[in-house]
C-alpha cells in the first residue's frame, strides 16, 4: 500500500488533541529529557534551559515557554497573508506576496486543469513539506491527492514542543512557482530577527539539490562560519539588501525573536514566511563559540508580548 493512502496509526493516535496535550505533559514532567539528549546530539553540550546562554538554547526556551498568540497566525502559511494586510497595508502587502492560486481542506477539489505549467503545492502548518510542478512535466494526481490528505492527518512539530504548529487548522495552498531571471528557483534570503533587530542573513543555496548557507552581518560583511550545512559562496550584496531589512524590521515588531524569508528577483521582494523557532533549535555552527554569541543579543522575557510587560 502507498504510504500516502492513509495516515499512519501513529497520525491518527497523535490528531486528536488531548493527546498532544499529554504528549506536551509528559515531556514536561520528564524535564524535556527528549529535548535534552537530541540537542546534546546536535550541537555537542548540554542544553540548559534553567540559564539559556546560546541562540539555540534560547530557541529551544522559546518553543517550551512562549506562548504569544500571534504565533500560531504567523506560522499558519495561509493565516500570514492576513498579517502581512494588517501590519504593511492591503497595497503594500499585495506587492510582495505571492500569488495564491488555491487554498482548500479537500485537496481532490484542486483544479488541476485550471492551474498554470507551474505551480508549487504545500500545506499551510508544517516546514519542508512541498510538491513542485514544473513545465513540461507530467502529474499523477491521485498520488499529489493522496500526499496532500496525508499532510492534513499529519501533526507538526507535536514530539519537538512546537506549539505554534498544534493550533493550526489545517490547509493546502497552491502557490505560483517563483523563478529568477535565469530560470532558476531564487535563493533564500533569511533574516534572523532579534527584539526587531537584525542579527545576521541567511542565504540558502540549491535547497533541493545540493544544498549550501552563507551567513552575512546586517553590513553584507560574510560570516565565516558553518550552519547546519555547507558554506556556500561570497554573494554579491542584493540592490534590495536594506528594504529587505526595513520590511523585516516591520515585520518582526511584535515578537523576541523571529526569522524573516523573503526573495528578491529582478529587485521585487517576495515574502516567503514567517519562522518561529529557526530549525527547531537544532541547526549546529561551526564554530559553536557563535552560537553562544549570538545569543547574546536575545534578552529572554516571559509575557514580553503583554500590554502591561
């Protein structure tokens, strides 16, 4: 049987929220002994989450602890478009979107036959998850049906105490493809955000073949480490580099700390989403003395989003 023609016992146990719920205790109640021994395995020291030090260790606080309530709208794929209306302005925001082509909760009813050559396919309450339609390529719908309710029965993030992703309801949305002059998928412009403020850019290169990163200050300057992947090269500073960083810096107002995606092509910016917890707190650098001073920036502040905080 394909593994897209039903969701798993293990899906199906872990939808039903009261058990999300009892998953989030145990691990509670457990000290975060699962959170624990993967970070140790990822980064090579301990987490500490009673005096978090690094960038990591304080996203990994953020996932446990903060429970501001437009998390769940911002990494919500679909629900950000309202966000970006009401922080930038429908006019503004319209110029940077991109254009949805389809969102539903029946993925049988997407109009196949109406879409344009191209087109990518993902759901709106997890990271990574994604069908790309190219020109001139052929399609088996009930494979891309099947894969796409295999998604909707699919919880996100439930064993990595990613709160955010559990109060989503859940959606497919078909998204033009983005392409850059030369016919390429455009390079990913990732600006880390912290107390609104930009701390450095992440560049990712051929995520889908050979997947590299560079690392730049808010300056352009290159940073010469390694993240989760292999150094990439020296880019050349976009023209678009400081309406980037304004818009991120709007954008990233009312949270501690959030990762900013954008595009940039033929000098038009798209939006790409919004990140609440960059990797889960799992994306290792070399040298791990970076980790550390990164997170020196981020001064961690229960309730920072309450009106009287």
């Amino acid at each position: 049987m394909n593994l897209f023609d039903r969701p798993s016992l293990m899906n199906k146990f872990i939808m039903n929220k009261h058990v999300i719920n009892l998953i989030t205790k145990i691990e509670r109640h457990i000290n975060y002994k699962m959170e624990k021994v993967l970070f140790k395995r990822q980064h090579g020291y301990d987490l500490n989450l009673k005096n978090p030090k690094s960038y990591n260790e304080k996203i990994i606080w953020k996932k446990i602890h903060d429970r501001n309530p437009l998390l769940p709208i911002v990494a919500d794929k679909y629900k950000v478009r309202a966000y970006l209306r009401e922080v930038l302005g429908k006019d503004e925001a319209e110029k940077i979107l991109i254009p949805l082509l389809f969102v539903t909760d029946r993925p049988e009813t997407i109009p196949f036959d109406k879409l344009p050559e191209e087109y990518i396919i993902k759901p709106n309450h997890g990271s990574g998850w994604n069908i790309i339609v190219k020109k001139n390529t052929s399609i088996n719908k009930k494979d891309i049906i099947r894969k796409c309710n295999y998604w909707l029965n699919t919880p996100y993030g439930v064993f990595g105490n990613e709160w955010a992703y559990q109060e989503i309801k859940r959606k497919i949305i078909v998204e033009k493809l983005l392409r850059d002059k030369k016919g390429k998928l455009p390079k990913d412009y990732k600006f880390h955000m912290i107390h609104g403020e930009c701390i450095f850019v992440q560049v990712d290169f051929d995520r889908h073949t050979n997947h590299t990163r560079s690392l730049f200050d808010k300056n352009w300057k290159f940073i010469n480490v390694c993240h989760a992947h292999p150094k990439g090269p020296i880019l050349k500073k976009p023209d678009t580099l400081e309406k980037m960083i304004a818009l991120s810096k709007i954008l990233s107002k009312p949270f501690d700390c959030i990762r900013v995606d954008l595009y940039t092509i033929d000098n038009k910016i798209y939006f790409g989403e919004l990140t609440n917890y960059h990797g889960g707190g799992g994306n290792n650098f070399t040298p791990i003395s970076i980790d550390f001073e990164l997170g020196k920036s981020w001064k961690l502040k229960q309730n920072y989003w309450g009106k009287n905080e």
